[in-house]
C-alpha cells in the first residue's frame, strides 16, 4: 500500500504577522517561525499508524512552497515517513487551494498511491479545500473530517466515521484509491524518535520545481487583506490587575452573576 | 451578481435544515431576489421537502430525485450535480452551507464544473467575497475568475430569512437516474461526548490554548468553583492536547452552549469555537493579545496573563473585594 499524506507550512504565532493596510497585505514579521499544520501532523500520524498495521505499506510526504519548506519535510521524516516530496516554488508565494492540489496532482500522478491523506485544513487559510480538490483532479473518492479509519484486510476499501455538526458521526465506506481528510484528535501525533532524526539527517529530499509542473490557470485572486469586521464593541476592562479583577468582579455581581 | 443563483438546500431526517434560510438571507445580500432553491434526495422524500423550500420562501424549487441520493454522501450530490450543471448556463453562482457537508461536496463540485470555489464566505464586496483568515485577525477579499462559482456561506453570518410569502414557488422534480456509486452509506452515529452539564449550565468558564499547559487547567477549575451552576468548557484543541476530554468541548463539532455567563480563558476565537458559544448571555474574554478575535464578541475584554490573573481574581473575590 502507498500513502501520500499532504502537509502544509504554517506560522507558528499569528502574533508575529505585520498588517499593511494601505497595501491591503500581511507579510510575515522578523519574528515569525514556522512549523507543519497540526491538522497535517495528524494525517501524517494516521498514515504511519495505518503502516504499523499493514506491514508492506510505504509512506510519503508532499510539500509545496519555498526552499524553507524543506524543513518540515524534514520533519514529517523525523517522525517516520519513508520518502519526503518538495514541490519547490521560487521564493515566499501565497497559493490558493486550487493551485496547491494541482501542483500535489501533477507530482502525484503516475506513482500509484492507494491512499492520500491531509489535514481537513490548514490553520492559516482554513479553506479545507485541497483534499478534496486533489481527489476530484485525480479522480479518487473522497471523505472528509475522517476521526475513524479502518482499511479493509485485502486493502480494497476503507471504512470511515466523518465527525459532523455537534460531535455525530458519519458513516461510510469508500473503495480505494481514496482521500481522506483528517479532523484533529483522530490519534495523538509523536515525537520523533532518535533512530529516525538521525536517519532523516542523511535523507535526500525529492525536489521537483512547481514551473515544471502542469496546473491551469487560477480560478481566484486575492483582491487584499482587510481588517477584521468591526463585531461586538464590547468594553476593554482597563487598568492594574488588580483593579481588572475588582472591576470585573463588580460587574458579574451587578448582573447577579457572582454571589454577594 | 450576474447570471444565475441557485442555493443547494441542506437536509436531515425529512426536514430542511435551518442554515438553508440563511442562504436566502445571502442571496438577497448579493442583491439576488429569485435564486432557484435545489434540494437533492430519493423519491419518497423530494416531494415534502420541495414543498417546505416552496413554502417557506416563496421561490421556485428544482428536487433533483434519484434512490443514490437517498443517504447523503459526497459522491452521490457529485455525480448528480456536475451533470446539472454542465447542462445550466455558464454563468452562475451555486451556494451552500459552510457545514460538514457543504464543505464535503462544494469544492469537489467545482473542480467537476471547471467552477472557482471560496469557502466559509461571510460578506460580500463589489463583486467579490469576503472571508476570515489567520485566525480570525484578518479578512481577505476574494475575486473569482471564472463564469462558474461555488459558495460554501458561513450560515452564522446572515440571519434566517423570516419573510412569509403569499405564494409558494414552483416546484419541478428533475430525476436524476440511478447512479451506481462506489461510496457505501452506513448510517449515522449520535456524540460520542455530548454533555448535558454543559447545556445546564448558568456560568461557563472555558480554557483554550493560551492556557499554556494541561497543569493549568487547575486554574480554570478554581475559577469555575466561585459560580453555583457552573461548568467546565474547553476549545478543541484543549481536547486535541488531552487537557480535558472531550465531553467539555463547545463549538461547531462539539456542544453549543448560551449560559448566562460565558468566560473564555485564553480562547483566541476562532470561528468553530463562536459557533458554539456566541448566543452566550453575557461573554468575558481573558487573553494576553489584544487582537485576539475572541474579543470582538465579548462583551468585556482584559488584556492579561491568565496564569497570573485568575489567581489575582479568585482571591480578590475570596477577600470580599
């Protein structure tokens, strides 16, 4: 069996973005770091449990972006995928989801994969679009928000629960080859182990250029960043700490909400 | 908004779903007044449901029929939809709920109708759309370039449309065949983690990740021990982090709550939480970043460490301060 997961780079802290809203645009700050989407670390670690259990399976890693996204290719390694995949973009870019599943299709094309997992979204976009996209441009099944998997024993199908509004579960079977988008909280991902840190070390990342890569055209284009909708003009609670705790605790009383 | 509007009603168990009203809503946001409502289900269930769309919204309503669609399943509206579609004039917008099935079926539909597609869209601009990113801080303005767009609306940001027509709308039941599919519907399952201490609840004291650590969850419970009928609530990723479990977990895919009081303790905001918790009486938001999007529903903010705060707070309280 081979699996494809998909995985994302992502900033640590929204904290660390800078606002430019004469421009209309975020860039990332002098402090910002960058680390793999939780979501993707559960897919990944469905994807190597999921080998645990069939012995033959093989588990690669897929990343679009800068050269700097190499590092959490890297990382997918650490934690035990046995081959990473950057498909390299010049530089800082700012993809739509649409352009990330044909560039992953384009690369993925050809090698077989039974299997392809992936975050159901990614913390910064939160579009939760490119399982889906992959699965219809390769032509695969598709399910998302999976917290259940069970292959079938001859490996021809695979029966998942889609987690739904208020914690119920969906329940379906879908023949292979497949997506699956993973919600969070399916598994609990590890840390590296020693053995693999040292063996990803010396790894070769498969680096394949996005130019060279077939993609149509962009179905969208991001017009600008705006600020936030203006919402509720709640009272900031002003002050000392201490004077905080007092005002607040005036306040809950006042609404009979704390006792006397 | 050129060309034509449909709105993909959402269903269970015979009954449209509610968040279908606030797509009518949207449309007329768009300056859309007559979208063509589309429901998809097996015969024995079409008809009553098209009548409710016609009913309750005055407009026309194509059922599209067929015995695949009779559970729901992302390949079953599919392989009905794209045909539709294909057939439809080019220019149109096709819309559906931001929800676990809207988002199951939306952008494989576009990608089968060469169609662009922007998902949890919660305003509309000139001509373009409007979604939150980067945790609810910002928001981005989408332009789509293509005739074809599909809409997955956060049903939370349009009100149900409430308008009583005079007349119902027509309503035409397409079959749809009987596609053969190779997904298999088992059934649903009910919460595994549904919490009837929560919905009780008078006073919610909340933990998110700006916690830290699951050693601090001590501190949310001390505070939550100075409200009578209080309870325990957590965002998903507290749960994700086995701080609670998830029998405390508010939002889209966990319990919805409106207390009296709703304190959010390092809760950054974002929009799966505030679907479970924004019709709260009354919202105290604790966090140390003061563009947290949290803030914007609350009713009082405090900029503050909560590791140091709620201390402060418990024992000025306990000191009749």
């Amino acid at each position: 069996m081979k699996i494809l997961v998909c995985i994302k780079e992502v900033y640590d802290s929204p904290e660390t973005l800078v606002f430019d809203e004469s421009a209309g645009r975020v860039t990332f700050g002098p402090h910002t770091v960058f680390r793999m989407n939780r979501y993707d670390e559960y897919a990944l670690e469905e994807a190597l449990r999921i080998r645990e259990r069939l012995s033959s399976a093989v588990v690669d890693a897929i990343s679009v972006g800068s050269p700097r996204v190499s590092r959490i290719i890297r990382r997918a390694l650490e934690m035990g995928a046995n081959h990473g995949i950057h498909v390299q973009t010049p530089g800082e870019t700012c993809l739509s989801a649409f352009e990330r599943a044909h560039l992953i299709a384009s690369a993925a094309r050809g090698r077989g994969y039974d299997l392809v997992l992936a975050g159901v979204m990614a913390e910064d976009d939160m579009e939760s679009q490119v399982g889906p996209l992959l699965a219809a441009v390769l032509e695969y099944g598709c399910a998302t928000g999976v917290i259940f998997e069970e292959i079938s024993a001859d490996g021809s199908r695979v029966a998942v629960e889609r987690e739904v509004e208020g914690g119920s579960r969906e329940c379906l079977t879908l023949a292979l080859p497949c997506v699956l988008t993973i919600q969070s909280g399916i598994n609990t991902p590890r840390y590296p182990a020693l053995s693999h840190v040292l063996r990803a070390r010396s790894s070769e990342l498969e680096c394949i250029e996005a130019s060279g890569l077939a993609a149509p055209p962009p179905t969208q284009g991001l017009v600008r960043i705006l600020p936030p909708a203006q919402g509720r003009q709640g009272e900031v609670i002003e002050g000392a700490a201490v004077e905080k705790a007092d005002k607040l605790i005036r306040i809950l009383r006042e609404h009979s909400l704390l006792p006397r | 908004m050129n060309g034509r509007f449909f709105i993909i009603a959402l269903h269970e168990g015979g009954r449209v779903r509610e968040e279908t009203w606030r797509l009518v809503s949207f449309a007329r946001r768009c300056g859309v007044a007559d979208p063509v409502m589309m429901v998809l289900s097996d015969e024995g269930a079409i008809e009553q449901l098209a009548d409710e769309l016609a009913h309750r919204t005055g407009l026309d309503v194509a059922g599209l029929a067929g015995s695949h669609l009779r559970e729901y399943s992302a390949e079953a509206y599919i392989r009905t939809l794209v045909p539709f579609f294909r057939d439809a004039p080019e220019e149109a917008h096709i819309v559906t709920a931001h929800t676990s099935r809207g988002i199951d079926f939306a952008p494989q539909l576009s990608a089968g109708i060469d169609a662009c597609c922007i998902t949890a869209v919660e305003d509309v601009g000139q001509g373009t759309f409007i979604r939150s990113v980067h945790h609810g801080r910002f928001r981005a303005e989408v332009r789509a370039d293509r005739p074809r767009v599909v809409l997955t609306v956060l049903p939370e940001a349009f009100a149900p449309d409430d308008v009583a027509p005079g007349n119902p709308g027509k309503v035409r039941i397409v079959p749809a065949g009987d596609i053969s599919l190779s997904t298999c519907s088992r059934g649903a399952r009910a919460p595994v983690h549904a919490n009837m201490g929560l919905t009780r609840a008078e006073v919610i004291v909340s933990a998110g990740r700006g916690l830290g650590s699951g050693e601090n969850i001590r501190l949310v419970t001390m505070l939550s021990s100075l409200f009578p009928k209080s309870a325990l609530g957590a965002t998903r990723a507290v749960c994700d982090q086995g701080w609670l479990d998830y029998s405390h977990q508010i939002g889209s895919t966990g319990n919805t709550v409106s207390p009296r009081l709703y304190l959010a303790c390092g809760i950054s905001g974002a929009i799966q939480h505030l679907a479970g918790m924004r019709d709260s009486g009354m919202i105290v938001a604790v966090n140390t970043d003061p563009c947290a999007a949290i803030f914007r529903v609350a009713h009082y903010g405090i900029v503050e460490d909560l590791t140091t705060f709620i201390p402060l707070l418990v024992d000025r309280y306990l000191r009749g301060e």
